[in-house]
C-alpha cells in the first residue's frame, strides 16, 4: 500500500507544483497586459481554473499523502522531517498568497509589476530544492 501512496504523492506533488511555477507566470503576463481588456478577461478565466481545479486539490493531495506516509513508516520524530514540514509549511503560504493576488487581480486591485512576479516566480523553485534536499540527504 505504501508505494501506491508515494506515487499517488509524487504525481500530486508535481501537479501542485506546475500550479506553483505556471500561475506566477500568467500574473506577469496580466499585470503586463493590464489595458488589453479581451486578454485580461481570458487570463483571469485561466487564472481560476488552474488555481480553482488544479491547484487546490493537488495541494491538499500531496499534504494529506505525505502525512500518511510519514505515520505510516513511523518517521515523525525524524528531524529532517519536521524541517521539511516545515518547508512545506512556507510552499502551503506561497500558494495561499497566489490565491490572494488572484483575488486582487479578478477585482482588478493589484498594482504588482510584471518584474514584482518574475522574481516572485523563483520562490517555489527554491523550496523545491530545500525540500527535495532534505528528502534525499536526511541531514538531520
């Protein structure tokens, strides 16, 4: 049972993380296209959907998944795991602060720059990499 939830956590974790890299990316292109009114209008249609249908579930699939696994090998007292709960912790707020700009964006209330989100962009890939170094190093 254990491998199918580590595939079922991979795969919803790389579905959380398209989300993550793909939606900062779409706010550059709104914010840089903000007078275009039939562009704008599409993008915030994209905007939802990605965030709305996929991000959300994926997120909380990925969450869900690697708490089970982590009770279920028995590694909660691991402190490489708790740094990367952690972690997970700062990507989970990531996320819910792409859900805020999105908000301000679908009421046309952010004032953010097309630069403001390139750099805003890197984040996850950073976390991606703590995360994934922890896993695979379990330095602690």
């Amino acid at each position: 049972m254990y491998n199918w939830i580590l595939w079922f956590h991979i795969l919803s974790l790389i579905s959380w993380f398209a989300v993550l890299i793909y939606l900062p990316r779409l706010f550059v292109y709104h914010a840089e296209n903000i007078e275009n009114e039939g562009f704008v209008k599409v993008v915030k249609v994209m905007e939802m959907k990605i965030y709305r249908y996929i991000g959300v579930p994926a997120m909380w699939a990925t969450v869900i998944s690697g708490f089970y696994m982590s009770f279920e090998l028995g590694l909660a007292g691991n402190g490489w795991l708790h740094a990367k709960i952690l972690f997970v912790v700062f990507l989970m707020a990531y996320f819910f602060s792409l859900g805020r700009f999105r908000n301000q964006f679908l009421e046309d209330k952010c004032f953010k720059s097309g630069k403001f989100f390139r750099m805003y962009n890197e984040v996850p890939t950073l976390l991606l990499m703590v995360v994934v170094g922890l896993v695979i190093f379990k330095p602690f």
